[in-house]
C-alpha cells in the first residue's frame, strides 16, 4: 500500500481544480485507504484507517465511502 502513496499523491497534484478537495483510493484488492488532498498555502494531505475486506464490516464500509464520494463528485 505504501509503494503506490507517492503515485497517488502526484496524480492528485495534477486535478486542475485546485480550489476544491481531490480524493484517491489504494488499493492492493484486498485492503483499501483513502486519501484527500488539499491545496492551501501548501499542499496538505490525508490518509484513512486502513480496510480489509477480512475484517468484519470493513467491505459494507468502504462502500459507503464510495457512495458518499460519487456524491460530493457530482
């Protein structure tokens, strides 16, 4: 999960809307983060708990993240 924080991160960068939140997700298939970034005097970021889909309740969680982002996005 780590590996791809910095890839993340330099796409993110790249959201011509600075003026607005960008929000990412990881993924390795089986564990999830989420991540927002903001742009203020400097860019400043933010990272989730980590989910497992082998934790009880974490998939339904996740899901709800997704429907709530669609939601923000639109």
């Amino acid at each position: 999960m780590e590996i791809g924080l910095a890839q993340i991160l330099v796409y993110m960068m790249g959201n011509p809307q600075l003026n607005k939140p960008s929000y990412g997700m990881i993924t390795n298939g089986g564990e999830f983060a989420f991540i927002k970034l903001v742009k203020a005097e400097n860019y400043q970021y933010g990272i989730s708990n980590l989910f497992a889909t082998r934790n009880p309740g974490d998939l339904y969680r996740v899901l709800q993240i997704l429907k709530h982002l669609s939601e923000i996005v639109s």
